[in-house]
C-alpha cells in the first residue's frame, strides 16, 4: 500500500493511499479521514460510498463533513468507485460504463 497524500483537516488527518486489488487485478484508490482519538484509541468508522462517475476525492471536497467528524471521533473511509485505466472492451463508450462506473459489484463474466 502506498501513502499517496498526507493533510492535516479540522484537528484530523485526511490520508490517500493506492493499493492493489485481487479483485479487480489492478490499482484501487480510497481516502480515510482519522480524528484525533484515533491516535490514541480505536474509533467507529463510516464507509462513504459515493454514487456514479465520483471519485475517492468527491466526498473529501465537498461534503464539509471533517468537522464534525473530528468531534464525533469518527474515521471515514471514502474508496474510489471504479477501477481506472483498465482498457476494458467499449469502457469509454458511456459515462455510465467503465472508468468511473461506480456499480460496488463483484462480477467477472457477464450474466
């Protein structure tokens, strides 16, 4: 896993990282926000899972919501929602298909 991005945000830490999947055999991108008490104890964890065509970064620049987060103490994991630069066959045919497509399935053959 590598760290790509590190920035201090209402008393947290917003962190990026890549990392490879098994399951879509290529690189994933996720964010986490960690409040302070993360720090030092374990915290309760959201999972954003954001709608089509948005990336690990849509909730983290518009949401507004570190703020009271950090009050909560409350981590957020915020993963992309597609794989990117897969060359998949007709993946940049739609918006809806492919790079961007944010369905959260697990299939591997068409139906």
């Amino acid at each position: 896993m590598e760290l790509l991005s590190s920035t201090k945000v209402s008393g947290g830490w917003l962190k990026r990282y890549r990392h490879e999947s098994l399951s879509v055999k290529g690189d994933m991108v996720f964010a986490i926000f960690l409040p302070a008490q993360a720090e030092s104890a374990n915290v309760p964890v959201l999972y954003w899972l954001s709608g089509l065509t948005c990336t690990d970064e849509n909730f983290s620049q518009k949401a507004g919501a570190f703020k009271k987060a950090a009050e909560l103490g409350l981590a957020i994991v915020m993963p992309d929602t597609s794989p990117r630069g897969t060359d998949y066959p007709a993946e940049h045919e739609s918006y809806d298909f492919g790079s961007g497509a944010g369905f959260y399935v697990n299939a591997t053959v068409a139906p």
